[in-house]
C-alpha cells in the first residue's frame, strides 16, 4: 500500500504546472467543434458559430498570444458585468 502512495506522490511532483499556450487553446476550440460534429450541431447557429468565430479570429491574428490576452481580458469584463 505505501508503493502505491509513493507513486502517487511521485507523480504528483513531476507534472509540470504553465499557462496555456495558444496551441492549447486552439486544440481545445477545436475539441469542442469535433464534440459538436457528433452531436450534429449546426455549425453556423449557437455555440458552434461561437466557437467557430473564435477559431478563425485566433488564425487570422497577427499576434495569437496577444490575441488571446485580449480574448480573456473581454471575457472577464462581460463576467464582471454579469454579476
């Protein structure tokens, strides 16, 4: 039993902890439009179009990492002014 704990904990330190790239963030927009796919969601209503958007704003950028800091300052203001 204490193998398994130390193991645990072993790879528990290993991981490393970085904010997300804009790879990162584009895989996942992409993740959520294959999820989208399946389910047979329309790609040019709701959430689809949403996120469709969003990916091809982050391609065209110049700068995608600026694009992103700009994307989640605007979200945290509509967050803010939502409460």
């Amino acid at each position: 039993m204490s193998s398994i704990i130390q193991n645990i904990d072993q790879l528990s330190t290993e991981t490393e902890t970085h904010l997300p790239t804009w790879q990162d963030i584009e895989k996942l927009i992409i993740d959520i439009l294959r999820a989208g796919n399946f389910y047979n969601k329309d790609r040019n209503i709701g959430f689809m179009a949403y996120y469709k958007n969003h990916l091809d704003e982050l391609r065209k950028s110049e700068d995608q990492e600026q694009y992103i800091i700009t994307s989640y300052f605007k979200l945290s203001q509509i967050n803010s002014q939502n409460r």
